[in-house]
C-alpha cells in the first residue's frame, strides 16, 4: 500500500481510525462541550489531545507513523470539522429549547428568531 493525501496506510483504517472512531468521539465531546456553554476554543482544545490518541491507534494498530506532522494535521482537521458540527447541532437545539419565546431552530445547525 502506498501513502495518500489524505491516509498513511489504506483508505479503509483512515475511514475507520479517524472518521469513525476519532469523528465519533469528536462529534460526542462536540455535544458535552455546547451541553455545557463551553467555548469553541475548549472544543479546539479538546480536539488535539484527541487526536493524539487517533494518531497512536494508527501507529499501534496499522503500524502508522507515530509522529507524522502532515497525518497528525489531516486527522486534526478531520476530527475538528466532526466535533464543530456536534457541537453547532446540539446548540442549535439548545438556543431553539432554551429560549424558544425568541428563537426556533432552522434545520438541523441553525436557529432564526420567532416571526422572520
């Protein structure tokens, strides 16, 4: 197998180490952090120490390199777009729920005031 843009070791262990495991998680801490009014900046945060844990999976499980700069950004990326879209998602529902004598939700990461 030969190294991509996007993945070291095969397409299939990038889709299952980092979009669905990584992104999982990501998209959950995403919700923990907008169910708490947490930050963007605490998610941000969040993101890199779990990438650390995506990018050693790679290399413990798929002989990966460990300390890579280009994969550890790629897997970055990837798990903070997953972890910004829990975090909009469940926010939306919170501002719609929370205050809904002003707001209503408008789609699935979004909300609009009442009466617009």
């Amino acid at each position: 197998m030969e190294n991509g843009l996007l993945w070291e070791v095969s397409i299939a262990e990038f889709i299952f180490v980092t979009m669905i495991l990584g992104g999982g998680t990501a998209w959950m801490t995403g919700r923990a952090v907008a169910q708490t009014w947490r930050t963007p900046l605490q998610l941000a945060w969040y993101m890199v120490i779990l990438n650390l844990a995506v990018r050693f999976i790679h290399f413990a499980l798929f002989n990966g390199t460990l300390l890579s700069i280009h994969y550890f950004v790629v897997d970055l990326l990837v798990i903070t777009v997953f972890a910004f879209l829990g975090m909009r998602f469940t926010r939306a529902g919170q501002i719609a729920g929370q205050y809904s004598f002003a707001f209503v939700r408008s789609g699935p990461f979004g909300w609009r005031q009442k009466g617009n």
